[in-house]
C-alpha cells in the first residue's frame, strides 16, 4: 500500500514537472539541458544556495545509478518488474532536474537584469535627472 502510494506521489511530481516544462514561456529542453553545468558550477561555488551538496549527490548518484550495468533488481531474473526501480530513479532524476533548472533559470535571470539595472543606474548623470531635480541642481549653484 505504501509502496503504491509512494509511485503515485512520483507519478504526480512528474506530471507535475512535466507541465511546468510545457507551460508557455517557460524554457524549453535545450535551454534546461545548456543550464545544467552552469547550475552545478553554481551551486558548488556557492553562488546558487538553492541547491544543496547534498541534493547534488542524490542527482549524481540517481544519473550513475540509471546508467549503471550493476541493478538492484535485475531485468534479466524480473523482467518488467526489474525495470520499476530503474524507472522510479529515472522519474526523480527528471522532475529534480526539472524543478531545479526552472528555479535556477528564473534566478539567473533576475541576476542579469539586476546587473543591467546596476549597469543603467551608474550610467545616468544629470542629464538624465527628472526637470525638478535639475531644477533644484541649477537654482542651488547660482551666484548673486
């Protein structure tokens, strides 16, 4: 009972990531796919606290395990029983990596605008000031 209820909870995160992927504007797979080293970078640096060591390890270890000759329950003596933990890991591993480059996205952006904004910002001088600001400036520094 609690092993089915534990499947239809991934099954449900996966459906869950699978929509948020499909949803209009959001980044398509290439992108989620080009974002993945530089998340990792980012997160070892600790410039990217959102994602842990910790939840490093889990993804790695879910990638080596999928690709791995060696399996807890062999498909050869189970069959198509012996494919659900390779399916269950496989189903984290996407949702993980989709919920984590979709954050990971989204605060990557609000970093850039952020700079750009900063850029913008040192950029302006008193030309760029409101009429009343100028105005306040020139009457301040006239001499009688």
């Amino acid at each position: 009972m609690a092993r089915s209820r534990s499947r239809l909870g991934l099954l449900a995160t996966l459906a869950a990531a699978v929509r948020s992927a499909l949803r209009p504007g959001s980044p398509g797979l290439r992108e989620r796919a080009y974002a993945v080293p530089r998340l990792v970078r980012a997160a070892l640096r600790g410039d990217y606290p959102q994602l842990t060591r910790g939840h490093l390890a889990l993804l790695a270890a879910a990638v080596a395990y999928v690709v791995s000759p060696i399996d807890l329950l062999p498909e050869g003596l189970l069959g198509v029983f012996g494919l659900a933990d390779d399916t269950v890991v496989l189903g984290w591993l996407v949702a993980a990596l989709v919920n984590d480059t979709e954050g990971f996205l989204q605060w990557e952006r609000a970093r850039e605008e952020q700079a750009r904004h900063d850029t913008r910002s040192s950029e302006t001088g008193p030309q760029d000031a409101s009429a009343s600001a100028w105005d306040a400036t020139v009457s301040s520094h006239v001499v009688d």
